[in-house]
C-alpha cells in the first residue's frame, strides 16, 4: 500500500472491513442461527455489503488501482455462489392454459392502527386482489372485519389467533381444498398452514408460512434511537426462533406425498438459513422470472426481499411479479406456474 496516499489508505481499509463482512455472510446459510445468532444479522445486510462493495470497486477502477480486485473478487463468489441479488431482465409472461396464479400477500392487519395515515386501505387491498385475480392467495397478518369480502374466491382455509385480536393466515382457493390444517408454532402467534388443492386430476399442497418477525421498525429515526445492544439480542432470539420453526415445518414437509407451492413470509432473507433449508430442492420463482431487487418489505436503507414463492421442480415459471403497492409494509408478489406433465 506504498503507493496510496493516507486517505486512500483509510479507504481501502473500510474495504477490507465491508469485503471481510461480506464473506463471512456468505457462510451463514450453512450455521444454524442457534450456534451463532448474532452473527447471524449479517445475512438481512447482504444486499448493503455488496452494493457497498461494487461502489468500492468502481472507485478504484476510476483511479486505475489494483485494490479493485479485493471487492470484484468477494462480490464474484458471491454471484457464484448465490447469483445476484438483482435480476437484469425478466422472462417474458407466457400465457398457457395451465397456468395457476399463485400470489402471497402480507397485509398487515389491513391496516388496523393506521399505519399508513389514510382511509380505505383495506378497500385498496381487496380491489387491487381482485384486479390480479390470483387462481391461490396466500395472507399473512389477516384480521378478518365486517368490510373485508373475499368472496370472490371459492374456497379459504383460515387459522387464527388471539381472543382480543382476531388475526393469522389465510389459504384463498379457486381449486378445492381437500385437505387442510396448521403446523403450530410454540410460544408465537406466527405458524404454517397448508391447503391440499385439487386442480383437475392433481393435488396440490399448498404451504403458507409466517416465520417469527425480527420486528424492527423501518423509521429512520426510530431505528436511531434503539439500544443496539437490545436490538441485537431480540433480532438474535427471533433467528433462534426461526430455526426451530423451520425445523418443525420441513417435518411437516417431508411427509408430503404431493407437488407443492411453498409461499410465505420469511423474516429473512435469500442469503440465510431459514430461506436455504426451507427451499431445499424447491425453485424460487423470483429467481426464475423475476426482475429488478424484487423487494418486498419496505425498508428505507436497502432493498430486503423476506417474502418467496417457492414451487416444485415439476412447475415451470411463465411468470412473476413484484408490485409496487405501498397498502402494508410489504410488497405483493404474484407467480404464474404451469404444472408440467
């Protein structure tokens, strides 16, 4: 480093620190959050450190220095390793009359505090659902209320939670439930529940999972003024929590003798634990046909894609969307599946 001068030194060592970070995240998905759960943060920040890290990279490049190579060598085992975070270009939308629209949606209650400071939101989220006409919805944080009519969906299957507060998740069919039930849980109002469709000779199993929520508040300056220290550890448990979780999902899982669409809301991230166990020999559909970040929570600091729609090998993926619609702290996704013969 003789030939940089102080600042570029310093620079350079903030490098190494991003660059270090951004390798050791990308162990994570193989160390259960339970031996190290703090370390664990380091996967929802993926998508910063290797934004931070192809900065660093241009930077040098624009000064012609060979300590470009630090950041452009961490960054390119992680697109081996995982592909990119952000999809260059979509596959186009085949239109097929197998297709099943599958759309997973966390609502968050509706907004019943107000959350978002305006009326009719509730209106906005059924109205914009039935525009999408989704074929299987899947809803995390449903709180069921006198002007919520989703009666343009055939079937539902709902498991909720709480005496006061009615509020869980809900399967939305146009296909038949033939089968249903949930994979409780313990200590949380968070779970997995499952729907067995038939659509025409087939049954599908549909999964809708809610992992424990990290519950952070996306305000910047709200964020600010949390004790890092307290933040560290809830953030830690709720890895801990989600591990179990996952755990008692993937034995539900394994016994399942049909095809399955696994949709949900993770709490976490494309790079961590939860999402690779989890998916297994499943395909993300987003990675499939989707395009841009594919963001899906609402976080003002980078973008954080913590909802999938994860399918059986025997779906090809005609399609997928992420929207844009600011009615809840989450963004809707919606793929379109054909089930191969």
């Amino acid at each position: 480093m003789k030939e940089l001068r102080f600042f570029e030194k310093i620079v350079y060592m903030l490098n190494g620190i991003v660059a270090t970070l951004l390798l050791l995240s990308y162990i994570l998905p193989f160390v259960p959050p339970k031996a190290f759960s703090i370390l664990s943060i380091l996967s929802l920040g993926v998508p910063f450190l290797t934004l931070v890290n192809v900065a660093f990279f241009f930077y040098w490049l624009v000064k012609l220095k060979k300590q470009m190579i630090l950041s452009l060598f961490v960054v390119t085992i992680g697109y081996l390793s995982f592909g990119s975070f952000y999809k260059f270009s979509s596959s186009e939308n085949i239109v097929h009359p197998n297709n099943i629209k599958v759309m997973n949606y966390n609502v968050r209650l509706f907004n019943l505090y107000n959350w978002i400071p305006e009326k009719g939101v509730e209106n906005k989220i059924i109205n914009f659902i039935k525009t999408e006409a989704p074929q299987i919805l899947c809803v995390q944080e449903y709180h069921p209320t006198n002007n919520i009519d989703f009666s343009f969906f055939k079937y539902k299957y709902e498991n909720l939670s709480g005496k006061k507060l009615k509020n869980g998740q809900v399967i939305f069919s146009q296909f038949p439930i033939i089968n249903s039930g949930s994979i409780e849980f313990p200590n949380t109002s968070n779970n997995a529940i499952f729907a067995d469709v038939k659509k025409g000779n087939d049954t599908l199993r549909i999964y809708n999972i809610h992992l424990e929520s990290m519950r952070i508040d996306t305000k910047a300056e709200n964020l600010k003024r949390e004790d890092s220290e307290r933040l560290l550890k809830r953030v830690g448990k709720a890895f801990e929590m989600q591990q179990f979780q996952t755990e008692l999902f993937l034995m539900h899982k394994n016994q399942c003798p049909y095809k399955m669409i696994v949709c949900g809301d993770f709490n976490n991230s494309a790079y961590s634990y939860v999402y690779r166990t989890i998916k297994g020999d499943l395909v993300d559909a987003f990675k499939e046909a989707g395009n841009g970040f594919g963001r899906t929570y609402d976080f003002k600091f980078f973008p954080a894609r913590i909802d999938f729609i994860l399918q059986d090998e025997a779906f090809k993926v005609n399609g997928f969307k992420t929207y844009n619609a600011h009615n809840s702290d989450h963004f809707p996704i919606m793929a379109t599946l054909e089930l191969e013969k």
